[in-house]
C-alpha cells in the first residue's frame, strides 16, 4: 500500500480522535459535571490509576483527591460519574432503582452464570431464590455447627505453638476458606493444617490478586480459561493453585449429576442439594457451566472479604487494651465453661461484641472498589440530575468515612454503636452494598465474625508482633481491599483463665 494511503488514514484518525475528544468536553450529556478534563476525555484516566499509579490499586485513595476539589459528584471517565455521599448511595443501590450491573465490570471475572454475574435481574432473582435456603438465618442456625467445628481447628492450630507468631493474614483466611467449602459443599481444602496456615492456594491468591485490574482492562480470562491447564500454569504458576480447586469443584458437580442419590451421602445440606434438585417448577437445574460458575464464586467471595474483616477487628483491639479487655470481660462472663459450645444466638445478645463487629465492618469496608451500575433511565442521584445510560457507582468506604455521619471517622470506636443515637447509624453501615446485588452471604458473614472473634477473644492470648497499625493503615484497591504493608502477626497461645 501506497504511503499516502497510511498518511489519510492516520489524518482521519486524527480528525476522529479531535472530534471525539470536543464531543466529550462540550456536548456529551454529562458535560457539565466536574472533574479532571483527562478522565472527560478518555478512559486511559482510569486506567492508570489501577494500572500505574503508585504501582496500581490507587483509584480509591485518588477519588478522595477528586471530591477535596471537585465536590460530592466527580465525572470520572467518558460515561461516568462517582459520588461521595451517602444519599447517592442509598439513591443508586436500594430496592427498585431499575438500575444493572455493569457488565464490562463484571464480566472480567468470568463468572458470568452465578449470583455474583448475572447482569439480567430475572436470571439473578432466580438463582438467589434457588440458593437462598443455605444462606438463609434458618439455614445458619441448623448448621452453626459445621463452622464451629472449623473455629475449634483454627483456635487449636494457632494457640499451638506460642513461640512463633502467626500471620494473621493467612489463618484468618485459611478458616474462611474452611469454612465456605465445608458449609457449602461438604468439602476441605486443608489450609487449618497446612505449616503457618501458608496453603498454596492462600499463597497464590494474595499474589494473583493484584492481577484483578488487568483482567478488567485487558479482558484475556476468556482466553485464558480455554487454554490447556499445563499452557496456562505455564504461563503463570500462580494458577496451579486455583486449577486445583476448580478440578475439585468440577469432580463433585460431575458425581452430582450422574448420580444424585450421591447427595445424600453428604453429612449436610449443601449448594448442590438446592442447585439440582428445584423446590419450586419456576426453577430449573443450571447448566453445568452455570454450576461451576456459581462454585466458583461461593468460595472466592466469603474468604477474602470476611478474612479482612477478621484482621481489622482483631488489630484494632490489639491495639486498644480497653476494647480487648471489655471483649473478654463480657465474653468470661457470657461463656464460663468453654467445654460447652456457644450458639450463635448466645452471642448475639451481647452488646459490646456485637458493636466490636459492626466497627470492624465499618473500618474493614468490605469490598472497597466503588461497584459500577448503569442507570437505564433518567433518574436523580444524590440531588443531581443522571441521563439514562451513564455509569454511576459510589464507594462503601465514602459512607463509611463520612464525618457528617461518623464523629472521628477514622478511629476504631465499638462505642459509637452503643450510644444514644445509635439506631441512627445503622443506615450507614453499608459492607454487604445494598438492594437486589446485596451480599447473599451476608448472614453466614455474621455467624462467622460472632464465632470466630468470640473464641478468638476468649481463648486466646495475643500480642502484636513486628506489627504496627502504620503498617496496616494504607489501603490499595484491588475490588477488596488490599494492605500495602507487611502481613499482621501476632505471638498466640492459650488462654488460662
Ligand atoms: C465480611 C464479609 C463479606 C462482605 C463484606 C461482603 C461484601 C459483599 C458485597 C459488597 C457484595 C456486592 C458486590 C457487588 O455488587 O458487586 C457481595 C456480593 C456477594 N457476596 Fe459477599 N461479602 C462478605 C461475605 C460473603 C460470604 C461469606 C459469602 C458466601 C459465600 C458471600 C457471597 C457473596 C455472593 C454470592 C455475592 C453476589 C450476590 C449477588 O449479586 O446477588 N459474601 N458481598
């Protein structure tokens, strides 16, 4: 081809590129919203942030920057807009908002046929009404023993050894983990067992975590997933792990469905039994493929998110020897005789452990990346004026921080959830979202945090090793939230009293 050829092409590019770029600034319908003219114009301004920017994970920490200057609404790409208040979130992610997933957003992860994935609302009010009964209180409280028996392995294995700290980071979640595939699907992944809690799989997804950005703006996993495993552990080793698990997910569903007298020889009732066999004719069974999906999610969503949770909370009363001592005093009196179990309903009437959780779940955020919905007519936002088809979302970590709503925001207080006034927070305590997209696990998050935080705090003792809270304090986004420092540890070892 003739070099004028490539030169009309690179001029019309050009002229493209100039016209898209005055579109953006003077005539898109979000033109008039404030913010970086770089992010009107081009998605690239994202992109860095997640990508570059101080090594990646930063778009979070940069928006804070955004709403100093701009105000409470922040054009933030082409199509747009991030809000800081707390009455835009509870306009966007409450019941009956008409508003979708975002599907570039989650479609990265390729788990498209799951609770988590399902962009259209009927498929993701049907699967939720199919899985509902396992997450449900009911369902918690019939098998409140399945993760207590997990709690009895992770206090024994970290009170084990007293002279070698723990990393925090691992054991709590390696019990997570346990207990999700135990509830769920009756299965062990053995990370309690495995020397430090370090089990490969934990290992690898502290590390493949910070990949989750490149998979939303260089989608390969659909490639990826379709390669031979031996190509992709090749091509990064980091997925062995995670292969693993998903063999073993795969090896039961394909049990399940050739045979599903199989079911019964489970001890208890996990996804499958509800999955396969539809209570209502509504329902029909997924796919193979949309139970793999759905496996897959189960296990990724509940051990990071209450595994962080976990580290925040303890950290905090670790270092704050008043809100330690007021966990034990309450807990030794609530529960004397620790060779009998405590149910869950026991240690939901104890006020200040359950003000303890709901300030880790403030200060721990849940998932930190603001989750980006489409709005599919023109609606008010926050009191401002959204057209149809913009992408909006609002970070849980804005709320959380918010000082018209939290005095301090910033400091560890279980008080706060105890004063006079109190009721008046709850609104505001967002770490499970809201709405139809709010965390179906949620209730199974709570039976965990009240378990594990109960026996941690009554029976064992801790001191913070190598660890300061300036470690812990920088937060990267990574959808979780990712410590930048080095993994928390602690020197454990059995309570005598
Ligand atoms: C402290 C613990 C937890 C926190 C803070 C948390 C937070 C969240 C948040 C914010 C969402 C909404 C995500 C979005 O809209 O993109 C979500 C969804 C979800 N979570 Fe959790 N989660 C926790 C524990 C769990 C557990 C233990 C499970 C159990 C397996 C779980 C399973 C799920 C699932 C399946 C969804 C998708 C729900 C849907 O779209 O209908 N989560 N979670």
């Amino acid at each position: 081809m003739s070099l004028s050829y490539y030169l009309g092409f690179i001029i019309a590019l050009g002229v493209c590129t100039v016209v898209l770029v005055f579109y953006r600034i003077y005539f898109h319908p979000l033109h008039a919203y404030p913010g970086p003219r770089l992010a009107a114009v081009s998605y690239l301004y994202h992109f860095y942030f997640d990508m570059i920017s101080k090594g990646g994970g930063e778009i979070v920490n940069h928006l804070e920057e955004l709403h100093a200057i701009y105000g409470p609404v922040v054009r933030i790409g082409p199509n747009e807009l991030h809000f800081s208040e707390a009455r835009a979130y509870m306009d966007m992610y409450r019941m009956g908002t008409g508003l979708t997933k975002e599907p570039w957003f989650y479609r990265m992860q390729c788990m498209e046929q799951s609770s988590f994935g399902f962009i259209n609302p009927h498929d993701h009010k049907t699967r939720r009404e199919m899985l509902s009964p396992l997450f449900s209180r009911r369902g918690i409280l019939q098998l409140q023993h399945v993760i207590r028996d997990e709690v009895v392995h992770l206090v024994t294995a970290m009170g084990r050894t007293p002279e070698a700290p723990v990393d925090l980071h691992f054991a709590f979640r390696a019990i997570a983990l346990e207990i999700v595939t135990s509830y769920f699907f009756g299965k062990h992944i053995g990370s309690l067992s495995s020397p430090g809690f370090r089990h490969q799989l934990l290992v690898d997804l502290q590390d493949i975590i910070f990949s989750f950005w490149a998979l939303k703006w260089f989608p390969i996993m659909p490639i990826f997933s379709r390669l031979p495993d031996c190509v992709a552990v090749a091509l990064n080793p980091k997925f062995r792990s995670n292969l693993l698990v998903r063999d073993m997910l795969a090896e039961q569903i394909a049990i399940f469905l050739k045979d599903n007298d199989a079911l019964k020889q489970v001890d208890h009732e996990i996804i499958y039994t509800y999955l396969l066999s539809p209570q209502n004719e509504k329902h029909t069974r997924p796919s193979r493929r949309s139970l793999m999906d759905e496996a897959q999610v189960i296990v990724q969503a509940g051990s990071d998110t209450v595994g962080n949770t976990l580290c925040v909370g303890l950290l905090h009363a670790l270092d704050s020897p008043h809100i330690h001592n007021a966990l034990r005093a309450e807990l030794d009196v609530a529960w004397p005789n620790t060779d009998e179990p405590m149910l869950l309903q026991q240690y939901e009437e104890l006020p200040y452990l359950t003000a303890f959780i709901k300030e880790s779940l403030r200060m721990s955020h849940g998932v930190l990346s603001p989750l980006p919905r489409i709005v599919n007519q023109d609606m008010v936002i926050g009191g401002h004026a959204v057209p149809a088809g913009t992408v909006v979302s609002s970070g849980s970590s804005f709320v959380h921080y918010d000082g018209d709503t939290f005095e301090n925001p910033k400091s560890f207080k279980p008080e706060r959830w105890m004063s006079e006034g109190a009721s008046q927070l709850e609104s505001s305590l967002v770490p499970f979202g809201r709405g139809p997209r709010q965390c179906i696990g949620m209730n199974l998050a709570w039976a965990e945090l009240y378990i594990i935080f109960g026996n941690l705090f009554r029976r064992l003792d801790f001191e913070l090793y190598d660890t300061s809270m300036e470690d812990f304090g920088k937060i990267k986004d990574y959808f979780v939230p990712v410590h930048a420092g080095r993994n928390p540890q602690a020197l454990v070892k059995p309570r005598t009293v």
